[in-house]
C-alpha cells in the first residue's frame, strides 16, 4: 500500500522569484501556476496541495478577509489545500533587515505578524490545516562578516521576537537555509543561529535539497565545507550525515530539489543555490536517498507534507506539463521510500 503522508505540494512562487523586474521574465499569475499544480498527474496520482507566496501580484499581505476566503474557495474549488506560507520578510516589502536597525528589525516583525494573520484567515476556512511561515535574515552575508557575533545575536533576537508572535497565532517560524542569507549561509551559521534563538518548536529549520547540497561546499563559507571537488560516494554520505544529524532536529519544512553544483539568481534575486530540473543529467544528488536523510523522524518534528522548489526556472519550462509531471513522480518516490500513513 502506498503512503499517503506527507502530502505533496507544488510551490506557487517559481512564478514570482526573479521575475518581474527589468530584464527578467513576467510572472507567471496564481492562477495559473494552480492550473499547471492540477494539471500534473501520474498514474492518477495528483498534487496534494501548494505553498504560497505573500508578495504581489499573487497575494498582497494587506488583502481583506473577504479577499483572501476568495482566495481559499478558489484553492479548495481544485481540491488542494494550502500549505506553508512564505512572509514578506525582505527591504523592499514590508519587511526589512533582522540584524539592522531596531526599526528595520521592527519591520521584520510586522512582516510575520501579518502573515500569521493570512494564515490564520485560511485555517478558520479550512484549507489549510498545516504547514509553517517561512522566514529569512532578509540581508546577506557580506554584511554580516563585518561582526559575525554581533550580527547572529541581533538575528537571533528578530526571530525570538518574531517566533513569540508566530506562537500567539499557533504558527511555528522555519527559516530556510540558503548560502545568500546572512547567519545562515553555511550549516554550522544555520546551527548556531538557531541554538541562539533558542527556540525550537516555534523557531524551526527548513531544508531544501538544492540549497543546503551547497553548505556541503562551503561555497560562502568554505571554512565550514564538508566536501571538496570530486568527492567520492563514500565522502558524500559521511558529509551528508554529518551536516543532516545537525541540522535535521530543528527542521520543521522540507523542500524536495535538485542542484548542479552551481550557483544562479535572475532578476533581483541574489545568487542561491540553482534549481535543477529533477531528471536534471547534471544533478548532483540522489533526490529520494537524500530525502530520506531529512524526513526521519518527520512525524516528530510535526510534518505533514513536503513541497517541490524550483526556483527561477525559464517560464518555457513551467508551462510545460512535463515538468510538473516529472516532479510529482519523482516526489512520489519520496513518499514511497520515506513516508507513512496516519
């Protein structure tokens, strides 16, 4: 009998990151990335449900009630549910800086705190019934190294003051690892952090198999690399396990990619780790293997589904039904190799 935990959700921004902006792609509209997400099928097997993105032209955080219940019957309508929410975190947004100054850090909080409040609108509604608020430092590491001790002690304050207001919601905080992300740019940063924020449960870790393959790397951190070029099978797996055994008890989100090795940003994004396609001949992992590192103990740690990334990939490429039956077959092994039923 298959499993049917964790659930299985596309993510809605690859239609909104790096695009928009001069010289980048249009976005592609909510609606239509719902319509690619229920057009996949696999021997009958769909999507389960997506995450969404709380930025323009998808959904802008200050949306009435009215407008965001709109919004759920039309997600409950295709018969998905909603999932984790990513806040608007960054300068620019509502949002700002969590190691800048008190006002700036005063912005990031607000950014969460508005974002428990569109969470808490789809949980009355009731398609959404999990998932977390996504979170970043929302500025990178150069400026960091001008104090690192300072710099994580500031971020790890922003979010123990985010993570009290997520926990008034009953929403629980996972920020997600990314070498462009200031404190976070590396797997003992990552863990240093959130042993600083010093609140697990609410203040969590979320892992995506593209970007922190990159912490094996050390590519903005190389005194904190596991591995080295042409690293052999062996040296993989022990690398692997080292940085999953830290990182693993604070992970409260998983996002299922692929990555070549490389590193790409369009638009305004900054450069992270590249999203590959997951039958990417170039891809570095063994996406259900290293799943299967991150997902034991799932249950645990409180999840109930897992969502495809795939960041800044061409719009020719999202609109081909291809790539999102391809992806829901290979998340499907996933859950095959590493989840459970109820």
């Amino acid at each position: 009998m298959s499993n049917s935990f964790p659930r299985l959700h596309n993510a809605m921004w690859p239609g909104l990151v790096g695009k928009g902006s001069p010289g980048a792609e249009p976005f592609i509209a909510l609606d239509r990335m719902l319509e690619l997400t229920t057009q996949a099928n696999v021997n009958g097997q769909k999507f389960d449900g997506v995450d969404l993105f709380l930025f323009d032209p998808h959904i802008n955080i200050d949306l009435s009630e009215d407008d965001v219940k709109k919004i759920a019957d039309k997600i409950a309508a295709k018969g998905l549910a909603v999932g984790s929410l990513v806040a608007p975190v960054w300068p620019g947004t509502v949002g700002d800086s969590a190691m800048g100054t008190p006002e700036q850090r005063a912005k990031f909080v607000l950014a969460v705190k508005k974002a428990c409040r569109i969470a808490q609108i789809f949980n009355e509604h009731g398609v959404r019934k999990y998932g977390v608020i996504r979170i970043d430092a929302a500025t990178g590491p150069a400026h960091w190294l001008e104090d690192p001790v300072a710099n994580t002690k500031k971020i790890a304050s922003t979010f123990r003051e985010a993570g009290v207001v997520a926990a008034a919601h009953g929403e629980r905080l996972a920020a997600e690892g990314e070498i462009c992300w200031a404190g976070m740019h590396s797997w003992k940063n990552m863990v240093d952090l959130l042993e600083q924020t010093d609140m697990p449960g609410t203040v969590g870790f979320q892992a995506d198999q593209a970007h922190t393959y990159l912490y094996l790397m050390g590519y903005n951190a190389p005194e904190h690399a596991l591995l080295k070029e042409g690293y052999s099978q062996a040296e993989f797996d022990a690398a692997y396990t080292k940085m999953t055994d830290a990182l693993r008890p604070w992970t409260i989100d998983f996002h299922v990619a692929q990555n070549d090795g490389t590193v790409h940003g369009t638009g305004t994004h900054d450069k992270t780790g590249r999203h590959c396609l997951a039958d990417d001949p170039k891809g570095k992992l063994d996406i259900v293997k290293t799943a299967a590192y991150w997902l034991k103990g799932a249950t645990d740690r409180g999840i109930q589904h897992i969502c495809w990334d795939g960041c800044m990939f061409p719009n020719s490429t999202l609109e081909d039904p291809k790539t999102w039956n391809t992806i829901l077959s290979t998340m499907i092994k996933v859950r095959d190799n590493s989840g459970w039923n109820a």
